[in-house]
C-alpha cells in the first residue's frame, strides 16, 4: 500500500526552537494513525509542519508521494484538509460561504464556483450533518455546529489526508462520537487522518495505530493496546493508571490512579494492606500518596484491588482469579509481612479463600490496624473472628475507616513531620 | 432562517450604490456659487462627450466642476478600497489608512516631493505621487514591523504604532514645512485635505494608480475573506499567507498614495465607509470590496459638495467635514461595535 502521508526523519520546529527530533511516521491510505503525548511535546508542531506553519529543518515531509517543500499552498490545500483545535470566527459569513471557502484551491482568480463545487459543499455539509445551517450566520452558531463546519470546510477540499488537531475537545459527548465516527468512516472511504488525541481511550477507539510524542520524539506507531499501557503512561505522563479493556467497545480504557507528582516527597515506613474484593483500592491509592512504601497481601487476578495495586506498583502475591490461598501463597504472605512496620487489614469479608491473609498478619507481631468489626464478615465459621479478637488481645488498634487509619499510623509510627 | 442582512441581494445593493454615486455626482457638478439645474448638468456632460461643449456653463462644468467631483469620487473610492483591505488583513474594523499612519507616510513623500519641485510642473505631477506611495509603503511596513511580536500582530498595538508614527511623521511634515516658507501655505491647505486644485491633470495623475490597485484588490476578494479567518486557517485553504498579506499591503499603500497624492490628509472614510457596508451586506468582499468602493465615491462627493458650499464663498478643505462627522463615528465604534465584531 503505497502511504498518502511519510515523515522520514523529519526535524521540525519554529525560527531557531527545535521541538521535534528525527520523526519517522506513515500514514496508509483509508488509516487513522492517533498522536498521544503531554502537552507541549510537539504533537501539533507535527501537524503545523505539514501545512508550513512550523519549520521543517532536516529530514522530509511527502504528501500523497511529492515533498511538502515542493509544494504551493494552493497545491497543498487539494490534497491536505484540516480541522483545527478550535474555530473561532468574529465575521458573519452564512455557513454555506464558509465551507464553500474550502473550495479555494481549486477556482481560478477569477473564476466563480461551478456545478462540482456546489456539489462537494452540498455534500460536505450533508456528511457532517449542518445542511440544515446553511443559511445561519456562522458568528451566531454553537462551537460544536461550528467545529462540525470546520471538518465541513476540510471536506470540501476533496483532501486525501486530513489532520485533525484535538478535533473534539469542544464537543458534547454526543456530537464527540459524532464527529470521530464520520472520521472513521472517512478513513474507509481511503483518506488518511492523522489526529492529535488528549483523550487516550478515544485515541485507543478511533485509531487503528497510535504514536507517542514526549520529550521530543515520536514512538513507533503501534496498535493502540500495545502502545497504551501503564509503563507507558507512568513514563510519558507521570501518571500511574489502571489500563483495562473496555467491556463495551472492547477497546483500551484508561483509569488515572494518581499522578507522581502528587506523592508525598517525604518517604515513610512500610506498610502490608489486606484487602480483596475491591474495598482497598482507595485506601491503597491514599496511603501511596502519603508516601508509605506499601505491599498488599494475597489477591485475586481480576479483583479490583489487584489492578489498582498494579497500577500503584504496590508489590502483592498473585493469586489466580477465584483461585483460595494455597500454602505457597500463605508463605509470601508471611514473607511480606515480616519486612513492614505495621498492617492494615480492610473491612474485607473473610472466607476458607483468603483467611490466612489475617492469619499471617496476626502471627507476624508488628502493629495491626483494623477497619470496621469482624462482625458479619465471617464465613469460615468462626476462625477469623478469633484472629480477629487475638490481634486486639495483642494490642490492635480497630478504626472505622480509612482517615481512621490515617490518624492510627500517625500515632503508632512516626508522625510525618517528626522526621 | 435567514440572518436579516442576506434579505439585502448583493448584485441589487451595488446597482443601488451605483445610481446613488451618479446622483451625487450631478448634484455635485450642479452646487457652487453657480448652481446648475440637474438636466442642464446632464445635457453639459453630453454635449462635452459628443464634443460640442459650448458657452460659459460648458465651461464651468468641464474645467473647474467635473474633474473636481471626479477627483473626489477617486479620492474617496480609493481611501474606503484601502480601509476594506487593512481591516480584513487585520482583522479589525478599526483599521484605515489615516489610523495606521499611510497616511501621514504618503503625506511626507508627497510633502517632500511639494517643496524639492518649486512649480506645478510636470516633473510634480510625477514626482508626488511617486513620493507619496514611496512614504505610504515604507511606514506600513514599519507600523507593522513595531506592532508585530514574534510573529503576531495584535490590534491594540497595532493602533498604537499607527498613532505613534502617524505624530512622528506629522512633525517631520511640519519641521519641513519651516524651510520651505514660500509653500507653506498650499501645503497647510493641502494637509487639511482640500481638493481645492483639482484639475485634469490631477485626475490623470492618479487614475492609473487608482485603477490597478482597485483591479488588483477586486480579484482578490476570496482570500480578503480567507484572511478574516486567521492567518493560520487561510493557509490551510490554500492561501500562501505572508506574500499574500505583502501583495495586499502594496495594493492598499498604492490606493491610499493616489489619495493623499492629491487631496491630502483626509480621515475616516476608510474607516466609516467599509464599516456601514459590512453592516448591510455583510463580510464578503465579492460585495463589500465594490459596494465600498462606490460608497466611498459617494461619500467624498457629498463631503467636498458641503465643504465647497457650507461657509460659501469660503471653501473648508474637505478633510475637516469628514472628521467631523468620523471622529464622533470613530468612538462610537471603539464603544460599541469594535468590541463584538
């Protein structure tokens, strides 16, 4: 398949600032190729040198096979449409006049507009679903009617690449996966797109590959569920998060879980958690923030809380979904115990499956911390009742939920600000 | 739904402004110390086209009248040709060539030129022009280059450069004014902006200039409304921005040299003209660019037409009736419009 848009080894930039290094990228006829990336990266820089707004230093840039360089903007505009960020128009143009301004490539100096190019203005806007607008001023129309005219606009000039800047960062919802679904079906059609994605998940859902753009330069373009996991994300965006499929499209789906940044500078002890069943994820996610150096007991593959511990990079033995503790797991339990300075056992419900997490906890003689009472929550016919009543016999300290525990580590270790 | 101005047919609206302009004129030819009846204006004007012009009235009309009105009709057409282009190049309905400084640029060349050719001599009726398109071209580049930061031009520095040249150059055309004692009193005039010399020779002086940049400006109405959408997006659809914005900038200067080459400094029918015909028609230069050029016309006859018989036999120079009624134009649009548009 021969590409309708190749980067080869492009540096781009503005005046004397070089923003993007030795950029490799091809995107195929009928393909939608995402850019993801923090702000400032350089993925709009990517976009604005192909239409000579950002400087192309070294390396090439074809367009449907000729050199953008070689290119008038006039030549350009037939083959390159873009929808930008944001529109904004202070002049009252009627809606039909602004997307017939997408046929400006191909009239003469004097020439007006003809049969084709009524017709590919009709057709643009009934695709992008504003014929109805036609005659409305558009300084009077909504940002999202005019973000639809825009794509509009780019329709009209018959392009075979289209670029699309944060295409639907000023939309609802509903005119969101609106505008993305028309791309998709576009991109059957055979034209190329190359979008810029703040959303990852709708990067993920509309891209058939995605690139990463940090610091500079721009990744391997791959299949969004490999290109979008949680290494990447930790690395690129500072941000620990769980990435899961999304029941419903079966695509990657995105959960922040905290940034690095806002982990507490100051280090403090080690903490074991016991959770299960999902009731840990806030406690874990709270306590990584405070800056304990947290590992979690056994827990199911597929449990909640095992994502989150995941995502946190909280150290915890895996256990297959549904799967009960079995002596080994029991063990690495008990070796995760032995290192830290206190634990935290959740209100999690107790059965044959996952009772030896409170009874390593129990037998591992550091201070215990318990959230909520036992009761209700037995169902191994009494054992971990009495674990429970051992460990405040031993001195545990029984809280009523997680700032309970925050205050209850304050007064058993150090305080924060005693170091 | 339609928006009330599209009720307004373009093509209907120009033929209107054309009829009007005709009207003016007449009436302009008509008013003076002699006043012609408007039929006698029409059969004069025939008869000097058919080469029969006879009699004191023929005359009148001929030598001192039409080229007088004809000369204003040029005048006024080119400053409002040349306000439509800075305001769609900047974006912004306060620009005009006598705000951003052209004026008083081509008012220094054609000053210079005045006082270097001592005589209404042939070698002055080249020369000032020339000059004065000269002194327009370089102060819009240097009012754009002063306003402009790292690439952007913003409106409210625009202005600012505009009215900090446009005082520099004042004061050199008055600095100047003190060494050359014997014409100081037709350049005086001629600042104010009088047509008060108008002649035929004048007329043919600036008639070329007036006419390519207007031919030049109206084959580019599209990316004059390119332009109003951002440099940025005009040259996603194909406009190539900078020699685009270079182009239109020497056409405007062009236009607005022809004018102050021959009637002087005379503000705000750039700015008010192209203003109240975006008001009817709407943005689109493929009409806003000819109904401006018209009502421009029209509006610098009827303007020389009161300054000519208001204070009669006194004559105010043309310049100081469209400020009059431009200044207080001026801060309504800084209140009102310049803000939302």
């Amino acid at each position: 398949m021969t590409s309708s848009l190749h980067f080869s080894r492009a540096c781009i930039g503005y005046g004397a600032a070089r923003i993007v290094e030795d950029a490799t990228l091809v995107v195929a006829p009928g393909e939608v190729v995402g850019l993801v990336g923090p702000n400032g990266a350089g993925k709009s820089t990517l976009l604005r040198a192909i239409t000579g707004e950002a400087d192309l230093f070294a390396g090439d840039i074809d367009v449907a096979g000729t050199p953008i360089r070689q290119m008038t903007a006039r030549e350009r505009a037939r083959v390159v449409g873009v929808v930008p960020q944001q529109v904004t128009v202070a002049f009252s143009f009627s809606a039909e006049a602004f997307v017939g301004m997408g046929r400006h490539p191909y009239l003469s100096r004097f020439g007006s507009p003809g049969e084709h190019d009524r017709a590919q203005v009709e057709r643009a806007m009934r695709l992008t679903d504003t014929a109805h607008l036609a005659q409305r001023p558009v300084d009077a129309l909504s940002g999202g009617d005019l973000q639809r005219l825009a794509l509009a606009q780019a329709l009209a000039q018959e392009p075979q690449v289209l670029l699309l800047d944060e295409p639907t960062s000023h939309l609802d919802l509903n005119h969101r996966l609106q505008v993305l679904d028309l791309v998709r079906d576009l991109a059957s059609d055979g034209i190329s797109v190359l979008a810029v994605f703040h959303d990852l998940d709708l990067a993920a859902r509309y891209s058939d590959r995605v690139a990463v753009v940090s610091d500079g330069r721009v990744s391997a373009a791959d299949s969004p569920e490999r290109v979008i996991d949680a290494d990447m994300l930790r690395r690129v965006f500072g941000v620990r998060a769980v990435v899961g499929i999304d029941p419903v499209t079966g695509t990657t789906a995105v959960t922040p879980v905290l940034r690095d940044g806002a982990v507490a500078a100051h280090r403090r002890g080690r903490l074991l958690v016991v959770g299960g069943s999902g009731v840990a994820s806030p406690l874990l996610r709270q306590l990584v923030l405070d800056g304990w150096q947290v590992s979690a007991a056994a827990l199911n593959a597929g449990d909640t809380d095992a994502h989150v511990a995941e995502a946190l990079g909280v150290p915890f033995a895996h256990l297959a979904p549904f799967a009960p503790m079995d002596e080994d797991a029991a063990a690495e339990v008990r070796a995760l115990a032995a290192g830290v300075d206190a634990i935290v056992v959740c209100d999690v419900p107790f059965g044959h499956g996952n009772v030896e997490n409170l009874g390593a906890s129990v037998g591992a003689g550091v201070p215990i911390v318990l959230v909520g009472g036992i009761e209700g929550r037995d169902y191994t016919g009494g054992r971990a009742e009495a674990l429970w009543a051992a460990a405040l016999n031993a001195g545990a300290v029984e809280v009523a939920n997680a700032d309970g525990v925050r205050a209850a580590l304050d007064s058993l270790l150090d305080k924060p600000d005693a170091r | 739904m339609t928006s009330p101005r599209r009720d307004i047919s373009p093509a209907l609206a120009i033929c209107g402004l054309a009829l009007v302009l005709v009207a003016a004129v007449i009436a302009g030819i008509g008013s003076g110390a002699v006043s012609v009846a408007p039929g006698d204006v029409i059969a004069s004007i025939v008869r000097g086209l058919s080469g029969r012009a006879q009699g004191m009235a023929d005359t009148l009309i001929w030598q001192v009248r039409l080229p007088r009105v004809v000369l204003a009709a040029l005048v006024g057409a080119a400053l409002a040709g040349a306000g439509v282009i800075y305001q769609a190049l900047f974006r912004n309905p306060l620009a005009d060539p006598y705000i951003l400084g052209i004026s008083s640029g081509a008012g220094l060349g054609a000053v210079i030129a005045l006082t270097l050719t001592a005589q209404a001599t042939a070698l002055r009726y080249g020369l000032v022009p020339a000059a004065a398109f000269v002194g327009a071209l370089a102060t819009m580049f240097l009012v754009v280059k002063l306003a402009s930061w790292r690439g952007r031009l913003d409106a409210i520095s625009l202005l600012l450069a505009g009215v900090a040249v446009s005082y520099t150059l004042s004061a050199l055309t008055s600095f100047l004014q003190v060494f050359a004692r014997e014409q100081m009193a037709s350049v005086v005039f001629w600042m104010m902006g009088g047509l008060g010399s108008a002649s035929w020779p004048y007329v043919a002086m600036i008639a070329p200039m007036f006419l390519v940049g207007a031919a030049l400006a109206l084959a580019s109405t599209r990316e004059l409304n390119l332009m109003l959408l951002g440099d940025e997006r005009a040259g996603q659809l194909g406009v190539d921005v900078s020699r685009f914005t270079y182009f239109a900038l020497t056409v405007a200067s062009l236009l607005t040299a022809a004018a102050v080459a021959v009637a002087g400094l005379i503000g705000f029918v750039g700015l008010m003209v192209p203003h109240m015909v975006r008001l009817t028609l709407g943005p689109d230069h493929r009409s806003l660019l000819p109904a401006s050029l018209l009502g421009g016309a029209t509006v610098l006859v009827l303007a020389d037409l009161v300054a000519r018989t208001v204070m009669a036999p006194v004559e105010i120079p043309v310049g100081i009736v469209t400020a009059v009624v431009g200044g207080p134009f001026f801060v309504w649009l800084l209140v009102s419009g310049g803000r939302s548009r």
